[in-house]
C-alpha cells in the first residue's frame, strides 16, 4: 500500500511543518506590523493617558459636583484650556527671552567646570572646557530640537486630545467595543483588568501631575527669591521634566545647579538646597503616597525602560514608558490572577 508523499496534506510530517511554519510567518508578520505601526500606537497610548488625566479630573469634580458627567468634563476641559493659555499669555514673552540666555550660561559654566577638572588632573588637558562644552551644548541641541519636533507635531498633538476627549467622555463604550471581539468566557476577566489599569492610571497621573505643580512653582518660587537668574524658566523647565520620573530630575538638577552658581557661590549653594529640598518633598512624600494607592513601580524598571523606549521610539517613547510599564504590570499581575483560579 502507497504512503502519502511530503506534498501530500494528509502527511502527519508535512501538517506539523506547516504548522510551525505558519506559525512563525504569522509572528513575524506581527512583529513587522507593529514595528510599522508603533507611531500610531503610541498616538492611542498617548490618548488613553490623558484620557485618564480627564477622567481623574471629573470623578474628583463629581464629588462636590453633582451634575451630568459631560458638564464636569468640560468644565475640566476648559480648565485645562484655560490654564494653558494663561501660562502661554503672562510667562511666554519672558520664558522666550530668557531661553536664550540659559543656553549661554549653562555652556560658560559647563566650560568653568572643565577647565577646573583640567586643573586638577582629572580629565586630559587636550581640547580645551570651551571644546568639550561646546560639544555637550552641540548633543544638548540636538535634543532640544527633537523636543521641539515632538512638540511642533501639531497634528499628532491634536490626536492626542481628540482620543483623551472622545476616550473619556465615553470610556464604557469604547470598553464594550473590545470586550465584544472576546469570548464571553474572558470578558469578565477583560472588565476587571481594564477597570484596573484606569485607576492605576487615574492614580499614575494625579500623582504625576501633583508632582509636576510642586516641583515646577516650589522652584521657580524659590529661585526667584534667593535671586538665581532665569528662575521662571527653571520653574516651567522642572515642571515639565518632572513628567519623566528619574531621567527628568536628573537633568532639571543639572540646569538649576549651574545656573544658579552662576549667580554667584552662595546662590549656588542656595540652588542646591532648594532642588534637593523640592526633591525630597516629591520622593518622600508625594511619590510613596500615591504609589501605595496606585502600583508600585521599581526605579530601576523605570530607568530601564525609558532608556529604551526613548532610544527606540524617540521623546513619545520616553514620555510614556511610565504607563506603559504600569499597564503591563497590572495586565500581568491580572492574567497570574486568573491561572492560579
């Protein structure tokens, strides 16, 4: 009796080969997809982000408002509009001219502390502080400039807080929309990390946010009374930096140290105090508060992945990695829930 050959289908051979390697074609293709379409999901990230900003704001509004939850969003939407403007309108001529004057005097001292490490033997003599400043300002531009291509991407912007609206006004909709491509075996399971993940991120980004006021006004308010130069600039800098937890300190530190010793050594030792002291404030005390009502992020998984998330998908990627690590640990932490029962 004959044999079925290897192109015959109702090999057992040829099925299990066609199977893996439909199997790895289909992974490869996925893999291909998202690469290609990783801008677009990091637009929807983006989105259901401050889709959850919006939302926090309108629960904490419904609890000395009892109206319809579309008035209390628009009330959080115009707040929002309302306070961005009033920044733009009242600090933006004097951000603007001050932008300026703070490259100049971070690449002097920059150039100060070379030179001195030079003197000391620390570093080679070749090449001069002037140099190896300029070449630091030279890779600090640089990153200013993609900042500001990130920030000039009116269009993706523009994405962002037309999902965040449409997201937030209408969250369960959206929720259904999804749960209904599942098996109803899994939806609950799917309801129940969803509901999840929106109060880790309502919790996320209050705390963010908190931290971002803080630091930002504690800073410029601070600075600008011990005399440090640019203290508005610095405020607003911090504020915004305070988003991207470690990496965002680190270089806030960095601008604030130098300019102030710029003003002088007391000055300087007063900008010290005061970025160590708002530091601390955010580290011990608004930071743990709301990582214990929140979910409980290690730093160095945090450092660890805005490094790569930034060096793979630019200022969008470091921006979200936060949230991102967030969604997953608590979709990992539902999904061993749900094995072990």
């Amino acid at each position: 009796m004959e044999q079925p050959g290897p192109s015959d289908s109702r090999s057992e051979t040829t099925s299990y080969e066609l199977h893996r390697a439909a199997v790895w074609l289909g992974l490869a293709v996925a893999i291909a997809l998202l690469w290609m379409l990783v801008q677009p999901l990091l637009l929807i990230v983006g989105g259901l982000v401050f889709a959850s900003m919006l939302d926090g704001g309108t629960r904490l509004l419904g609890r000395i408002l009892p109206i319809a939850r579309g008035w209390r969003l628009m009330m959080v939407c115009l707040a929002v509009v309302a306070f961005f403007a009033w920044t733009f309108y009242f600090a933006g001529s004097q951000i603007a001219g001050q932008a300026e004057a703070l490259r100049t005097v971070v690449a002097a001292q920059l150039s100060k502390l070379f030179d001195w490490a030079h003197a000391m033997g620390l570093i080679p003599k070749s090449g001069g502080g002037q140099a190896i400043a300029n070449e630091i300002m030279g890779s600090f531009d640089r990153l200013t400039s993609w900042v500001g291509s990130a920030l000039g991407a009116v269009s993706s912007l523009a994405m962002i807080i037309v999902l965040g609206v449409f997201i937030s006004a209408e969250p369960r909709l959206y929720e259904r929309g999804i749960a209904w491509l599942l098996p109803l075996e899994k939806r609950a399971g799917f309801y129940r990390t969803t509901d999840r993940m929106g109060f880790t991120l309502r919790r996320l980004m209050a705390g963010r946010l908190l931290g971002m006021a803080v630091e930002g006004v504690g800073v410029g308010v601070a600075l600008s009374i011990v005399g440090v130069p640019m203290a508005a600039l610095l405020g607003v800098l911090t504020g915004i930096l305070a988003f991207l937890p470690n990496i965002g300190s680190i270089i806030s530190g960095v601008l604030i140290i130098l300019v102030g010793f710029s003003a002088g050594f007391e000055t300087g030792i007063w900008a010290v105090a005061i970025y160590v002291a708002v530091q601390m404030i955010d580290g011990y005390l608004i930071v743990p508060a709301v990582a214990r009502r929140s979910v409980d992020l290690p730093p160095a998984l945090i450092l660890g992945t805005q490094l790569l998330l930034g060096s793979l998908l630019g200022i969008m990627g470091l921006a979200l990695a936060d949230p991102i690590v967030a969604m997953i640990k608590v979709f990992l932490e539902e999904r061993s829930k749900a094995v072990a029962t």
